[in-house]
C-alpha cells in the first residue's frame, strides 16, 4: 500500500499568518495515464469532509485562491497564504493513483 | 446542488450485516465513479470501496474483501454497501463520496 506521510500533525496559527502542509508518499503517484491523483481535504469540527485541491493542485469550485496545492511525483505541499478563522479544522492528503487508496493521518489546524 | 445522503447505520452484534444506501441528486450520477470511506471515532479516513459508472468494476481494502459489497442502481441514482460478517473494527462513520463531494455520513456501531 502507498503510505502517506503528513507533517506537522498539528500547527497552531493566528488569523493572517501563512500555513505550509506537506504530503510525501512512498512511491509515485503518477498515473499510466500520466496524472497525478493527490487531493486535499478539509474536514471542519463535527463536519464531513470537502475537498479543496485535486490533481495536485486544481482549486474546487468556491475554494478561496489563498489556498494553492503543489508538488510532484512523491512529494507534494499545500499551502494557506493567509489563515482564516473557517479555515480550522484537520487537513488530509489523498491518493487515488494506486489500489487501495490511502490517506495521509492529518494534519490539525488550529488558531492561536 | 450535489447533495449525498447516507441512510441504513445502526448498532448490530458481531457477525451480522447491514446495507448502507446513499441518495445521489444534483448530477448525472450514472456518469461518475463512487466510493465508500469510513472514519472511527476520533481517527482519520480509511477507503473502503469504489464502483465503476456502470457498476462492472469494484475494488476493495483488503479488510473488507469478501466480507463488502459496493454496489449501485443508476436508474435510482443510488450507491449502496452490503456489509456481512461485521467485526468490531468496522465501527465507523461511512461516507459516501464522489470525491468532490461528500455524504454527511451514517454511523455504523458493531457491538455486542
């Protein structure tokens, strides 16, 4: 199974700072069809998850532009240019290249 | 509007079963893949299952292989989980998902 590690598991952040999460699995999440199936997901306190970043880094509908998604092959970084408060909640990486799909352990984003 | 609704959880003793069902509206659901992922309590996301747009490929975690089926009705637009022999470690919330969206879950207790 591809294994998918997250850092931090927690960051502690206030309104207007910068936020970085990065998502390394253990082997490539190229596709045979040459796309990269990682996501991102936001799961809010007591909600299910949305997601917010595809194929690396496409923005779903409505997902405000301070968000962004990067990376390639096993390495990939998401990244908030500036937190807000609903934007608190556990963050999860997603592969969906290889069977099982697997998800990262999540990272949690708290305000300080 | 997509919207998801899980129904069909419920507390049951080990070695029972129960089918999930999960109501798609808002999308031509017979035209997207879709998957069942689960949560324990106050752990993260775990996939369980995916089903192809016509429902002749599916693909499991092995945990669940021979015990789950995924299955769908295009005409009803409408995903299911035929779960048997349930264990303890199948407490979860399952959601349905599209990957893009997302069920607000049902919980499923398997307890004695």
């Amino acid at each position: 199974d591809v294994v998918m590690t997250q850092t931090p598991v927690s960051l502690s952040l206030a309104i207007g700072q910068p936020a970085s999460i990065s998502c390394k699995s253990s082997q490539s999440l190229v596709h045979s069809d040459g796309k990269t199936y990682l996501s991102w997901i936001l799961q809010r306190p007591g909600q299910s998850p949305k997601r917010l970043i595809y194929l690396v880094s496409k923005l779903d509908s409505g997902v405000p532009d301070r968000f962004s998604g990067s990376g390639s092959e096993t390495e990939f970084t998401l990244k908030i240019s500036r937190v807000e408060a609903e934007d608190l909640g556990v963050y999860y990486c997603w592969q969906a290249t290889h069977f099982p799909y697997t998800f990262g352990a999540g990272t949690k984003l708290e305000l300080k | 509007e997509v919207q998801l609704v899980e129904s069909g959880g419920v507390l049951v003793q080990p070695g029972r079963s129960m089918k999930l069902s999960c109501a798609a509206s808002g999308f031509t659901f017979s035209s997207f893949p879709m998957a069942w992922v689960r949560q324990a309590p106050t752990k993260g996301l775990e996939w369980v299952a995916t089903i192809s747009t016509s429902g002749g490929s599916t693909y499991y975690r092995d945990s669940v292989k021979g015990r789950f089926t995924i299955s769908r009705d295009n005409a009803k637009s409408t995903l299911y989980l035929q779960m048997d022999s349930l264990r303890s470690e199948d407490t979860a919330t399952y959601y349905c998902t599209l990957f893009a969206y997302w069920g607000q879950g049902t919980l499923v207790t398997v307890s004695s």
